[in-house]
C-alpha cells in the first residue's frame, strides 16, 4: 500500500483478485465499509476512489452499505471513481477523470466521463489473458489463499 493511499471502513470488506493491487499507486482512496470485489490483473492508477457506501440522506451519521464489483483485467484510470452498487465486466477500462455511477456488467468496453459512458467497445478475440508465472492475492501465494481468505475475510 502507497503511503498516500487509504483504507477506510475495514478491509475485511475488500476482497483483490491475482496480480491486482489497489492503493499501490499514490493517493487512492478505498472505502470499505460495504463490500468491495476486484478480480485478477486489474491495474488501478493514481487517485482512484472506490466507494462501497453511501450516507443516508435524512441522517449523514449513518451508511447504506452496498457492493462494489470489479472484473478481471479492468483498467481504473487516474483520478477516476466508482460509486456504489457498479459492476464492472471483464475487459472494462475507465477513463482518466470518469465518474462510474452505473454498471457495465458485459465489459469489453472504454468508459469515460461524468457520468461514464461507453467510448469504445473491445474486439474479446483481440484481449491478451495472460497469467503470471507466480500467482499472489496481495502478498499471499495462490496456494495459501483460501484459508487466509477463511480466517481474515468477512466477504
């Protein structure tokens, strides 16, 4: 984790997929106090927030907590944020700036603006699944995951 990165809520909460590290990159903000789901070689740039909750509007000191679900080999762009209850597909690359306020559950598509859009769709013939020779979720080995997922993860 960058030091200018920050975890709120508990990370219990927040479950990374092989090869994805959030909050490596300086200044992202990762919310959670709902649940947060990224999947396997997702890059996640610079200042990018993931929020997995939202306040209540009669009362701010209390939180609707929801899901935020992320595919596998997405691409979050600089300073970009994804809001509440978004799932992204496989394959979806968010723009530098973009404000996520919905889902885009097929994938294979650039996203960008406020609030996102699709740009441009993805040729899925074309996309490069690689793996990498040593697999880890975070810092730990492939192998060993499932028991520290059982012992450290509420999700």
């Amino acid at each position: 984790m960058h030091f200018t990165s920050h975890v709120s809520g508990s990370v219990r909460n927040i479950k990374i997929g092989i090869g994805t590290a959030p909050g490596a990159s300086p200044g992202c903000y990762i919310q959670g106090i709902g649940k947060i789901f990224m999947d396997d070689y997702t890059i996640v740039a610079t200042n990018v927030g993931i929020i997995s909750s939202n306040h209540e509007l009669e009362d701010s000191t209390q939180h609707i907590e929801s899901k935020v679900t992320i595919g596998k080999y997405c691409w979050l762009g600089m300073n970009s944020v994804i809001l509440p209850n978004v799932e992204l597909g496989d394959y979806t690359i968010v723009g530098a700036g973009a404000i996520v306020t919905k889902s885009f559950k097929e994938g294979y598509c650039v996203i960008a603006g406020n609030p996102a859009n699709i740009i441009k769709n993805i040729d899925q013939k074309k996309c490069n699944k690689y793996k990498n020779k040593n697999e880890y979720y975070g810092y730990i080995k492939k192998e060993k995951f499932t028991d520290f997922k059982r012992k450290n993860l509420d999700i």
